[in-house]
C-alpha cells in the first residue's frame, strides 16, 4: 500500500493520507500537537476499535452513537455537541471522527459549529466513506426526510484512509462502498478500464487497497478545482438524483447500493435522452454495476421515487429533475427532465431492469 498526501487548496487546507497502520502510527503522530482529543464514533466501530483507542488515548472524552443513517438527525448533532461542551473542549481541541459516511458527516458538522470551529480528523473506516464522504468537506444532517438537508461545506484537517479496516467490513459495507467507486469510473476513463479489467476481483480486499488511493485522488482533485460546488464538481452527483429518489422512497438498501441503482436508470436515461451517449459504452458500464450488485434488488414503485427527486439540492424548481448522467468514457452531461417525463421514464426503466 502506497502512501501519499493530497493538499486541496480551499478556506481550509486539507490533508488526505493513504496508509497502513494508521491508528498505530500517523494519528498518533498527529494528535500530538492538541492538548484537548475528544473521539466521535459509532457503537459497532467502537467495538471493533474503541479499544485500540483506549490504549493511547485512555483519558480523552468520547461520544458514542447508534449506527445507522436513521440516527444523522440534528438530536444527534446536539447530543454530540453537548458531550463536547461538557467536556470542556476549547477552541484549540481536534475532534477524531471514527467510522463511517454518518459519523463523518455528523462529526465534521459538529466540529465546525463548536466554538465556531475546531480542528477535525477524520478516520474513515468503510469502504465508502474513505473514497467519497470523508474528501470534500460536505458535512450535514438528515432533516424533515430529507437527506443532508442540514449542512454546510467544512474540510477537515487531516483524512488518515487505512485499508486494514476492509477486513472486518461484511459484503454488503463493500458493496456500498462499490457504487461510489464505480461513479468514478463512469467519470474517470482510466478508472473505468481498471475497473472492467478486473470486474473478477471487485471484492478482492488486495485489489481495492489497491484502487482506493486512485478514487481518493481523483476526487481530491475535483474537490481542489470546486471546493463549493459551483460547477466542475457537479459531476460527482453522476446517479445520485435516482439513488437519492430510491433511497428516500424505500431505505432497505445501503447508499452505496441504491448508488449503484440509480447509475444503471440514469445510464438508460442517458441513451434516450444525451445525444452524445455512446450506447456501447453505456452497455458495459451497466454490467459493471450488476456485476457489483451481484443481483437486481426489488425496488419500490417508480412514481414515489419520482415525487421524492423533486427535492433534490440540484434542482432549480419542483416541476423539473435535473440529473448528471453518464454519456460516454471519461464523460458525463446534465440531463434536465419535466416531473412528469422523470416518473414514466422510472417506470419504463424499471419494467425493463
């Protein structure tokens, strides 16, 4: 495993390293220079790690909270905030965000209200958080059913992504984590043909170790070039708004799953709609996402999905969807559908998925 640091150039800097051993060596490196630590994690991961933690850090304050994306509510957010003013933190205090996509982006929230800012490191323990939550610095909560409705832009100090806590991930954490990385692809040409080239070996822990630093990179740099989202790093919503749509309306499968569901409708989308979409392309892209699937999942009826996607951020009004698809290798387009024609073209699509 190699090791390396990307530094984005935003309102704040931002660090994101790759390695082994991370929890033995580079955090405690760097956590050496606070004299206040207060560690945020989930019940699960803490029970896989916790310990780890207790040993170096055994006197610092922790919040633990219940797993799951039903828990990234703004009483969380509170909760947290309120461990934190209990312990006494001051503005000079680095919060360490333990687990996965939910505890990263509740931690950085909290991070950057405490005292109007303090210093985050964030260790991103699934597959999906390190190549997609933890770079960037979206940071939010869940509201009104809607997902990050609550948030803002904040980059962490510091990302310390380890490849050692794939091994105690189950398939289906991989398989979340797969959706993201394979919207890379559908982005990144040389992403894609390292993907296609070993569509074998996608759950391969050697392989994604391997892959990971690549998706990290690329992102990174999307994020250096667009750190607000004001245009380039739009294209990162590749599948989302129909991913978004499924997620909200049914919530039975994992993001990364649902992910990869909505790259395979906005693909089809893409053939009917993008001039410019390369069907052939398209096509493989497609089996790329079944073969990390494994299996089509039941999905839930298209005209609720639809109804949901009218709230999603990127679009300018209810009566249209706005969708970033995938067109051809190394290429993406924004696609802008009427309400009505988003719903049967989700209904069409999913009579024939």
């Amino acid at each position: 495993m190699r090791s390396f640091t990307i530094r984005t150039k935003q309102i704040q800097e931002s660090r994101i390293v790759c390695r082994e051993n991370i929890m033995r060596s580079a955090l405690q490196h760097q956590l050496a220079a606070y004299r206040e630590v207060f560690f945020f994690s989930d019940r699960t991961v803490w029970e896989l790690y916790g310990r780890k933690v207790g040993r170096t850090y055994r006197d610092a304050p922790f919040f633990i909270m219940q797993p799951g994306e039903e828990n990234k509510t703004p009483e969380t957010l509170f909760k947290l905030l309120s461990a934190m003013a209990e312990a006494q933190l001051h503005r000079g205090a680095c919060l360490v965000a333990l687990g996965g996509g939910v505890v990263g982006d509740i931690g950085g929230r909290a991070a950057a209200l405490y005292m109007r800012g303090i210093d985050c490191i964030q260790v991103p323990t699934t597959l999906l958080a390190q190549v997609d939550s933890s770079v960037g610095g979206k940071t939010a909560v869940d509201f009104a059913g809607v997902k990050n409705l609550i948030g803002a832009f904040r980059q962490p100090k510091l990302v310390l992504a380890d490849p050692c806590f794939f091994a105690t991930l189950p398939p289906r954490e991989i398989r979340c984590g797969l959706g993201e990385i394979v919207k890379h692809g559908a982005l990144s040409g040389e992403l894609f043909d390292k993907l296609w080239e070993n569509t074998d070996r996608l759950y391969d822990l050697d392989f994604l170790a391997e892959i990971v630093p690549e998706n990290i990179a690329y992102k990174a740099e999307i994020v250096r070039q667009d750190a607000q989202e004001a245009g380039l790093r739009k294209c990162l919503n590749l599948g989302h708004t129909t991913a978004h749509a499924f997620e909200l309306s049914d919530g039975k499968l994992s993001h990364g799953e649902y992910v990869l569901v909505g790259i395979l409708f906005e693909a089809e989308i893409a053939k009917e709609r993008a001039e410019e979409a390369d069907a052939a392309y398209l096509d493989r892209l497609e089996t790329l996402c079944r073969r990390a699937l494994g299996e089509m999942p039941p999905l839930p009826d298209a005209k609720d999905a639809a109804r949901l996607a009218r709230m999603d951020k990127k679009n300018r009004d209810a009566d249209e969807v706005v969708l970033t698809v995938p067109v051809a290798r190394g290429r993406y387009a924004l696609v802008t559908l009427g309400y009505d024609a988003y719903a049967a073209a989700l209904a069409r699509i999913r009579e024939r998925l």
